[in-house]
C-alpha cells in the first residue's frame, strides 16, 4: 500500500473517530482496530500516561495482559533504546531495527512476552501532547518486519493523535523537576548536612535559596536570623506541594463558571499553577511576579518555563489587576501573603473592586493567607472587605489529622470569593 494512501486514510478516521468515542479507552480501541486494518499488527496495547494500570490491549490473553502491566518497568528500561531512536527521530522506532534480531531475542520483554506469540518485531511509538509524551502505543508482529513507509505512516499519526487523545482526558502528570548537575551544589550557608543548596540570590531584605531537602524542592527567604519557605515542591513530580493548602486552590475553578482564563499573583516555584496546568488542559495563564529573581529561580530549578500557554508579568500584582481590562479572567489565584503588606495591598476596597471586575461573570477568586480563625486579624480583615464586593465567599483553613483544633492557631487559610453571573 502507498504511503500517501494510508495517510489520508487514517487521518480522516482519526478526526472522525475522536468526534464518535465517548472515552479515552474507547477511542484507543478504535484506534487501534484502525491500525489494524491499515498498518496490520498481530498483538497491540496503548498506555495513556495516568493509566498505567488499565492499558488497552488486543490479542493478548488476560494472563498475558496482567504480566505485561506487571512487569511494564523491567520492560521499559530494556526499550530504553528503542526510545532514544524514536524521540531523537519523529516518535517511532522498530525494536529489531535499533537493537538487531539476536539482542532482541534476549530481552525479557521478547522471552517473556513475544516469543510466546511467535512474535518478530516491535514497533514503537510515542505520542505527543504540548511538549511531553502523554501516551505510548506497541505494534507486534509474527511475520514480517515493519516498512519504512509503514512507519512513516504512523509517525504522521502522532500530532494528530496527540490531540484527539487529550480532548478526551488525560490524568495529570507531575514531571520530575529538573537535576542539578554536578558540582552545583554548595554548603556555604550553614544549612543541615542533608540539605543540598542549588542556587542562592540576594533580594531586597536578604537573600533568596533554593534547596533540596527531605524529598522537597523548596525556595526559601532568608534575613540571616529567619527563614520563610516559600515553595515546596515535591522531587518526584514538581506538581506535588509541600504545603496542603495549594490543593485548596481548586475549589475555585470548580466554582467558576468557565476554565478557559487564570490569574496568578505570585509565583515562588508555581507549584500551584503547574497543577492547574496539568489538571486543565487548554487553560492559558497570567503570572505577576514582582521580585525578577523568583522568576529566574523558577524557570531555572522549578520548570515554570515548561508551563503552556503562559504569559509572565514582572510588576505589581494588586497594580496589575487594577490596570487590567474587565472580564480577562476566569479564575483569579492570589499566593502572595506577607505579614507587612497584604492588608494594605489585597485587604482594600478598591483593589477587591479592581479584582471583582478583572473576573468574568461567574469567575472566583483563591487567596492564601496566614493567620488565625478567631479574632481580628489578615483573615478576619480579608473576610470583611471581600463580603460586601463578592456574591459568595467560603472559608477553608488548613487543619492537620492529628491536630487539636483552636481557632487561635497560626495556619494557612484558603478564602473562596465568586462573581456572580
């Protein structure tokens, strides 16, 4: 069959068959039946990132099924090459072709798997989706190898594919952060042995670090006498918090009518915004940072420059919005709280009618804040100037398990405000 042929063919049934499916799992089983009939294979299974543990497969057993989710780790690294020679070409790979028969044969993958259908080759392919790999699929033969224009083939699949796939839902991803490289890491500023220092900045008041610690990624502002940590982010996946009241943020786009907009004043590491940017596909950003070495910080040891559809602001986050034109957004995310300037910046009439207007109808805000539940105070303050502006306003403190609840307590305090429509 002609290359070109089998292009068109399969593009048009791409387009159409993520129209008709209803699920992600649907939808790779039509895809794959549709390679089926154009590309032929006789075994195949498609792991969408997020869904490890329910691939779709066809033509294996389900004790085969289970083996291959099973032992999927060992078989990876044995396909590390076969991965390399996709990604550095156009997202395919033919395991024989990279590693030649008797390698192949060696495998456990090939052992434990392949050999057991009398299968020959491999094709691997690996589909994109804004810059990371959200899905991978394996094609296997009995007979004969894969074409050089049957892998073109499928390579023209894989933006397409891409795409189709997300408009169905894809689980979030929290991407390692990125490894500092040896010889970085210093000690000079007194921190515990088991603290790994990657960079230090001065800033107006003192000095800015950022550290490994404990399994965290962690930015941290220094007097010389004190310390605040500003973000933790988890080293495994930098969309996982330190601090539980980041995952408090997501009552407001719940809330809000429409995800398509989202502010954020303050940025730290912006574990925060890394997670509506995993969680809301397709969301597009604002970030007003005032200090440029958190940014710089950020993009450096954070990833903030991985982050889609992102636009950053040096400036004045209440200045921002009250500059901004009405309705840019639909969620608004102040993290910014210090204990000399939020009253004066965020606690204000005119600033919270500023940000009451920068919303769309039906849009929320999320604000952090520390402070205690009794009392006066910035929670107590914040509470009584948002009411009177904003339709709806809910409360959510940071309470720990183990805790014995006072409302006098120092904590985290997440404050929930909706526009009306």
């Amino acid at each position: 069959m002609a290359f070109d042929g089998v292009s068109r063919v399969m593009v048009v049934d791409l387009v159409k068959l993520a129209h008709e499916s209803g699920t992600g799992a649907s939808f790779e089983s039509g895809f794959l039946a549709l390679l089926g009939r154009e590309i032929g294979f006789d075994a195949a299974f498609f792991f969408a990132k997020g869904h490890e543990l329910s691939p779709t497969i066809v033509g294996l057993d389900r004790k085969t099924t289970e083996r291959v989710i099973a032992r999927s780790s060992v078989y990876s690294r044995e396909l590390l090459p076969v991965t390399r020679a996709a990604l550095a070409a156009r997202g395919v790979a033919v395991d024989t072709d990279v590693c030649g028969l008797r390698q192949v044969r060696q495998a456990k993958y090939f052992r434990e798997i392949a050999s057991t259908l009398n299968g020959q080759h491999s094709l691997l392919a690996y589909v994109p989706w804004r810059g990371r790999i959200v899905a991978t699929f394996m094609l296997g033969r009995t007979g004969k190898g894969f074409s050089h224009g049957e892998v073109r083939a499928v390579e023209s699949l894989l933006p397409g594919l891409g795409v189709a796939r997300a408009a169905l839902g894809l689980s979030p991803v929290a991407e390692p952060l990125p490894t500092p490289p040896r010889g970085s890491l210093f000690r000079r500023l007194g921190f515990a042995h088991d603290t790994r220092v990657l960079a230090s900045v001065p800033i107006e008041g003192g000095t800015l670090v950022v550290r490994d610690r404990a399994g965290f990624r962690e930015m941290v502002a220094s007097d010389g006498s004190s310390e605040l940590v500003w973000t933790r982010a988890a080293l495994t996946g930098s969309g996982q918090s330190g601090w539980p009241y980041v995952e408090l943020f997501h009552l407001a786009p719940a809330l809000a009518k429409q995800r398509c907009y989202a502010l954020f004043v303050g940025s730290g590491g912006a574990v925060g915004l890394r997670q509506f940017a995993n969680v809301y596909p397709g969301m597009s950003f604002d970030l007003v940072e005032h200090e440029p070495a958190v940014i710089e910080l950020a993009r450096s040891w954070f990833g903030l420059g991985t982050i889609p559809n992102l636009t950053v602001h040096i400036g004045d986050g209440a200045e921002y919005i009250s500059c901004a034109t009405p309705s840019s957004w639909d969620i608004v995310v102040v993290d910014a709280y210090d204990t000399t300037n939020f009253a004066a910046k965020f606690s204000q009439r005119p600033f919270l009618t500023a940000l009451r207007r920068g919303l769309r109808p039906g849009g929320s805000v999320a604000c952090n804040i520390i402070g205690t539940l009794s009392g006066r105070g910035p929670v107590s303050d914040f509470v009584s100037a948002v009411r009177p502006i904003f339709e709806r306003v809910r409360i959510l403190p940071v309470v720990d398990l183990d805790e014995s609840f006072s409302g006098d307590a120092l904590r985290n305090v997440v404050v929930i405000a909706t526009r009306g429509t």
